[in-house]
C-alpha cells in the first residue's frame, strides 16, 4: 500500500502527460497484477484494471519485471511456461522471449507491441527500491496509430525515469 501510494503522483502525471493509461505493477509467478492507475478509465485497453492479473510475456511491465532476473532464474522461468498468442503479434517460443527480456535488461526498459491487444503498445521501467530490491514496475499504454517506436520512446522515457528515479529516493 506504502509503495502504491508513493507511485500515484507519478502515475498521474505521466498519464497527463502522455494521453495514455500508467500503471504500476507488480509480479506474482507468471503473471503481473496491476496495483495502481492512473489516467481515464474510459481509456480502451483490455485487462488493465486495478487488480487484473496479466501474463507477464504479453505485458511491458512484466518483461520489466524479468529482466531484473538473473539469466539463470529468467531459464528456469522460461521452462515452466506455455505462450498463448493473443495477437497475431505475440511473441510465443521461449528464445523470442529471451530476446524481449535480454534486450530490457541491456536497455533499462522494455517496450511491447501487440502483444496484448492490437495497437497497443507497452513501455515500461523497473522500480527499485534503495536496497536496489525490484519492487515493481511503472507502464505506459499507448495507441500506436500516429507515432513510431522511436517517438513513443522519446517522449515517454523521461517521465518513466523521473518517476524511477525519485521513487529510488522514497522506498
């Protein structure tokens, strides 16, 4: 409750910002459960509710989530798990999500898209804590209509890492 309350401000000035629903997340074995929200609630997006349990392969925030893992526990998460495709889209063999996971480990950051739902697209950056313990996961869902990967990130990225960052300083 302490770390859904602390993310809340950040929620709602990303969502304000961006046009999109921000999330925070945390991960329960392989899924994702999403813990606090900001933005309109009329905004389209599929299972992103308070509360909604999401895989966490489909989901930005729970490739965030994994990366945070070392190689070793993301393989033995790997092999416990079957990829339901959702989309067209949707990343279903184990070294493709490999390939997801290992680049948000390299980058800090993880974005999906159309993973979950038709244009949609996913980012989203670890939350860690002053421990350096990951406690969860802020994300962003926006509409891929009218911009590239590149433009979502560019405008995108400096919220999520003002939240990252001064959330540090706070858990």
């Amino acid at each position: 409750a302490r770390v859904s309350r602390a993310v809340q401000p950040h929620l709602q000035r990303i969502s304000a910002a961006l046009g999109g629903a921000a999330y925070f997340a945390v991960m329960d074995d392989d899924e994702v459960i999403y813990v606090a929200r900001g933005g309109s609630t009329g905004l389209r997006n599929v299972g992103f509710v308070l509360g909604a349990r999401v895989p966490a392969n489909v989901s930005s925030a729970g490739i965030a989530l994994l990366s945070c893992s070392s190689p070793r526990e993301v393989n033995r998460w790997l092999a416990k798990r079957k990829f339901v495709p959702f989309t067209p889209y949707t990343v279903t063999t184990q070294e493709g999500m490999r390939e997801l996971i290992d680049s948000a480990r390299r980058k800090g950051y993880a974005l999906l898209e159309q993973q979950l739902e038709r244009r949609l697209r996913g980012i989203a950056v670890p939350i860690r804590n002053r421990s350096g313990e990951t406690v969860g996961a802020i994300s962003v869902s926006l509409p891929m209509e009218n911009e590239t990967p590149a433009q979502a990130l560019a405008r995108s990225m400096p919220l999520l890492r003002e939240a990252e960052y001064s959330l540090l300083a706070l858990l």
